[in-house]
C-alpha cells in the first residue's frame, strides 16, 4: 500500500482544526474517554474495512481461507513491516502484546541460576509472565528499582546497567511504561545492554504510531506490541518481532499445519500462519489503520495528541501543586500524562468520575501513591479536559 499525502499541518491548540477528525469515532455519548492507552477505539474506516473482511469470510470460509487469506495476511504483514522498520520475514502476527511475550518467555533458554532483568515500572502481567517463567527454570527474577525522579536518560541507563551481573541472560523493558506513562531510553538500553552481550526483549504496545519505531535500529532481539492502542487498529492485532539470531529457538504456542496446505512450513514465521481455523480480520484490518493515520500524518496527530496531555498535565498539576516522575519538557511523555494525587486513599476516584460524569481515565496506584493516567487522541478536545478537571477539582478538593 502506498503512503497515502498527510493532510497539510494544524494548530495543535486549535479545537476547530480538529472536529472533523474527531467526527472519524463513534463515540458513546455518554463518555468522555480518556483512556485510549488502556483499550484504543477504532475509527470507522478500520471498523468498516474489518466488517467487510468479516463478511467475506462469513459468506463463503472456503473460499476465504483457501483462495484469500494467505495473501492477505502476508500483505498486511509486509504493511506493518514497513511501518516499523523491518524485514516482513522477523515479523508474525500475534493478537497482542501479552500474548506474544508469552510466546517469547515460553521459548526463551533458562538454565537454573540465570537471571532476568525488569524493574518496577513494568506491566503487571509482563512481570507474572516472567515469574512463572524464571520460577519454572530455575532463574531468577530480578526487579531494579528506577529513580523516583527521572533526570536524565544516562541515569536509567545506569541504573539498569548496574544491575547486570555474570548470570543476567535477559532484559525485559517498556518502550513506553504502562503504570507511569514514560518514554523510557530505549535506543540507549538497548545499546548499553547489547555491549555486554545481553538480550532485550521490549514490549512495546504504546508505541506504534504514539512515537517513532524503527525495530531495526533498536538492535533489540524480541520486540511485542499491541495495535489496538495509538494506531487505533482493530482490537486482536498485534504483531512479535524476533531477530534473525534467535527465531530457530521460538516455539509457536498453537501447533498446527502452519501453513495452508499443500504448503509446509518452511521457516520460523510460517509456522504461525494457520494456527487452526480463526477469524483473522484484525489483522487484515490493520494496513487501512496504517493508511487512516498516515493521511493525518504522524507529526499532525502526535503534535496534538501532546499538546492536549500536556494542556491536561498543566491542569493536573496546577490543581494539586504535584510534580511528575520525569519532565515533558525533556521528552519522557508523549499522548498520555501522569501526575501524582495529593496524599491520600484515591482507589474510589475512577468509579466515581465514571458513575457521575462519565469520564473513563485511569486512577493508578504507583509505589503506594495515586496518579491520574489520561490518554489522548484526536476524538479528545479542551472542552472534555475542562470538564474533567472540574470534576476531579470537586471530588478531590
Ligand atoms: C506496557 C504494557 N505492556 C503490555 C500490555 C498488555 O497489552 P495487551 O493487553 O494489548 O496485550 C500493556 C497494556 O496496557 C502495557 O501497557
């Protein structure tokens, strides 16, 4: 598919610019969604092009798997490739980033002793994942504590670098954190972990189409994500990166045919290709979503998907005098914001902004603090913001 001409630049400030995008979403009325970061909505033209694919297959499966699917699975693939900046053939198709480090951390080689390294600002599941993995090995599951203020990038880097010893095998790291929303150094970490001959696994749902990605260049040897979050891809898209030097070791977790037959699989990627009889229409979905987001052009939807995080921070943190973990200003946020509550016991805050405004935001516990989580994207303008702060000014204060 071509990349479509982006539309020509807009004011990020500007909520005019931006009405006729949003108009791209049905939205529920009844919602403020400030939460794109936790399940992306799609735009109608991906929600239509999965429909039709689903028709196709609901109409007439043989014809559909046996005469379409295959091709149409190797395109899209060959799509998002392109988007992420690497050969189709390191890429397959997984539902989701969880998913797929599953599949990772079920093929990676432990031997008893051997370390693994995340920290504590991981995903929750990517960390019980990892457990069960190390706890069944024999390895050990090491968690590095990162600053509680982010200064620069040498300093992660640093800190996770010291926590390497003879027996560390693996680091497992956020692109972008989940609990906390940083862009974490992840060219730096990568390079500095690759130096001392350690693998990177990165899971990376929140950056696709949220930040720049070139796979490639990151060196690393396993990347995950999920689609459905900032490329607004249909819900059961996602795809697992795997270099060259490890995909003779990756054991796909459904055993199949692999192929459709006659044909037998060949190569590592293959081996996903048919995993039993399975609706595939996310995936064939996900090039119109490439298509859709190129037209707005990456720069016009990240420069305004940040203005509204950080108009939202400014408010945030106005209203509650609380300083973030890192500073936008130095680049470690993107489309979402995170700013600490004042002291106290916030776990009722998110019902509460559901059940009386509907206002669907993350209220986080973060190292026995509570932070507001908000994601933006083009359906979002200063009107909803306002009227969240309003909300929360009045439940908090
Ligand atoms: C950093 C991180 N990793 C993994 C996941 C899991 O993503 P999914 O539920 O799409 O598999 C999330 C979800 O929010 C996340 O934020």
């Amino acid at each position: 598919m071509n990349t479509p001409n982006p539309i020509s630049k807009r004011d990020p400030a500007n909520d005019h610019d931006w009405f006729d995008l949003a108009t791209h979403w049905k939205l529920r009325s009844d919602t403020i969604y400030l939460n794109h970061g936790s399940f992306g909505l799609q735009p109608d033209v991906v929600r239509y092009h999965r429909r039709t694919w689903i028709n196709r297959l609901d109409e007439q499966p043989m014809d559909f798997y046996l005469r379409q699917m295959e091709s149409a699975l190797f395109e899209a693939r060959t799509s998002i490739a392109n988007f992420i900046g690497t050969a189709p053939a390191n890429l397959v198709l997984i539902d989701n980033a969880t998913y797929a480090m599953n599949i990772v951390a079920n093929s990676f080689s432990l031997n008893p002793g051997d370390e693994v390294l995340i920290n504590d600002h991981e995903y929750g599941a990517v960390e019980r994942i990892w457990q069960r993995t190390c706890d069944s090995s024999g390895a050990k599951l090491i968690s590095v504590p990162l600053p509680d203020s982010f200064e620069s990038k040498e300093q992660i880097v640093d800190c996770l670098t010291q926590a390497v010893t003879s027996k560390t095998r693996l680091l497992v790291v956020s692109h972008i954190t989940s609990a906390t929303a940083l862009i974490m150094p992840i060219k730096e970490i990568c390079d500095a972990f690759h130096d001392q001959g350690i693998a990177v696994c990165v899971d990376g749902p929140h950056a696709p189409a949220q930040v720049d990605l070139a796979v490639e260049d990151l060196k690393c040897d396993f990347y995950t994500a999920s689609l459905h979050k900032w490329l607004c891809a249909p819900l059961g898209s996602g795809f697992l990166y795997v270099h060259p030097r490890f995909q003779n070791t990756i054991r796909p977790p459904v055993k199949s045919w692999g192929r459709l037959l006659p044909a037998i699989p060949e190569t590592w990627d293959e081996e996903f290709t048919w995993i039993g009889s399975r609706d595939p229409s996310p995936f064939l979905s996900v090039p119109q979503a490439i298509a859709w987001i190129q037209k707005i052009g990456l720069e016009n939807f990240r420069d305004r998907a940040c203005w509204l995080a950080s108009y939202t921070e400014d408010c945030l943190r106005d209203l509650f005098q609380t300083q973030t973990i890192g500073d936008r200003s130095d680049g470690w946020y993107g489309a979402m914001t995170h700013v600490p509550l004042p002291l106290g016991d916030w776990s009722s805050l998110q019902k509460q902004l559901w059940e009386q405004i509907g206002i669907e935001v993350m209220i986080i516990l973060f190292k026995e603090r509570w932070y507001v989580r908000a994601s933006h994207h083009l359906y979002n303008n200063q009107t909803q913001i306002n009227t969240f702060i309003k909300a929360i000014s009045r439940m908090t204060t």
